[in-house]
C-alpha cells in the first residue's frame, strides 16, 4: 500500500532550453509539491548553462508564463525562455522600411 501512495506523489515533466542550433530537454520524475524553481534546479540545466538567471530568463509552461513557485503538473513542459534581443514589434517594422526600399 505504500508504494502506490509513493508514485501517486510522483509526476513526470521536461525541463527545455533551446539555443539557436540546439534544444537541450531534461526527463524527470519528482515529487508532485516541488515548484518550478526547484525541479529546474534539480535538472541539473544550471550547470550546464550557467548563463541562465532566473531575474533575467521568462519560465512557462506550453508556451504560458509561470512564477518560480508555482506547481508542475504531470507531463508539464517547463521552458526556460532566453531574453529578447530587441524589441519584435521593433523588428517588424524595420524590416518591412527595409524591404520597401
């Protein structure tokens, strides 16, 4: 009886940080009360990339925005999203002064 209160504690998620030319996606199984914050760190994604900040890196989950203490649920994909580089409403629209001339 145990065993099954065990893995009904237990859920399955992704932890994904994607690069220009590379996607990196950690598997895990934790505990159903960790936050993002913690199943992030316990992905180990952080040392490997080390540029990653959480004041500076948006997280979500399926494209949604999350806070650091919020709950995963199980199969959720957290993401770790790199900052913008400019502004893409910016962007836009000097590309398309661009392409007029």
């Amino acid at each position: 009886m145990d065993a099954v209160k065990i893995q009904v504690n237990i859920i399955n998620v992704e932890v994904v940080y994607a690069l220009p030319h590379e996607q990196q996606v950690f598997y895990l199984s934790v505990h159903k009360s960790m936050t993002i914050e913690n199943i992030i760190k316990q992905s180990g994604i952080l040392k490997l990339y080390p540029e990653i900040n959480f004041l500076k890196n948006k997280i979500g989950i399926f494209g949604r925005n999350v806070t650091l203490d919020s709950k995963a649920q199980n199969e959720d994909r957290i993401e770790i999203y790199r900052p913008l580089l400019g502004d893409p409403k910016e962007i836009r629209i000097k590309r398309i002064k661009q392409n007029r001339k």
